[in-house]
C-alpha cells in the first residue's frame, strides 16, 4: 500500500482537501527485507493461516490441536525441507477424536475474579 501525504484527489480527479504531513511518498504494508522481520512477517502470516485452516477443519467436524515445542530442525529435515530456505513454524493434529472420548470437566475461574469493569 502506498500513502501519499499531500493533496488527496477521488477517483475521478477531483480535489478533496489536503492530509496531514505534508507532500511525501512513504511505503506501508512492505514485506520486511532483513531475515529477522521477514520471520515474524511470516509467522504472523502462517500464524493467521493456520488458524482458519483449524476453524474449518472443526466446520468439517474434525478436531485439531496446534502444536509447539517440537524440533524444527529435526522435522524438517525428516520432511526434506532445506533449513535455508524453509522454517518450521507450527505443527497442527487434525483428526477425529475417538467414539470412546470423554472431554474432562473444565474449571474457569470466574469473571468477576479476573476482570473488573470500570
């Protein structure tokens, strides 16, 4: 996306009024250049990812439970991937959880206790 501080027109051409900050290009919404900001660029992305691939597994009835801790380095290279080019991020089970599964009581510590509305 890009921004430009200055005159803003519509789209046909027509003045609308100035912005704030003066007239000067600025890039947002780039993809990080450095392999640290790249990284969490993608694992934000992954991340999201993921997570609608979960909620429409359970929309298909299936269940799954994402995964971390495990070791990346090892994974992936029993996957094939190259540690050049490729970072494990997360690891997600999906299944069907057995006939014979009974969830377990859950205890939630009560709202009130947590939270205080002002």
């Amino acid at each position: 996306m890009v921004f430009h501080a200055g005159l803003v027109r519509d789209s046909r051409g027509a003045e609308m009024g100035y912005s704030a900050g003066g007239p000067f290009w600025k890039i947002i919404g780039s993809v990080p250049v450095a392999r640290p900001g790249l990284f969490k660029w993608a694992t934000k992305s992954t991340s999201l990812a993921c997570e609608n691939l979960m909620i429409a597994a359970e929309a298909l009835g299936l269940n799954t439970c994402p995964m971390e801790g495990f070791d990346g380095r090892r994974l992936g290279k029993f996957l094939g991937l190259s540690s050049q080019f490729h970072e494990i991020v997360m690891v997600i089970a999906l299944g069907k959880k057995s006939a014979r599964h009974a969830d377990s009581p859950q205890w939630r510590r009560p709202l009130e206790a947590t939270v205080r509305f002002l």
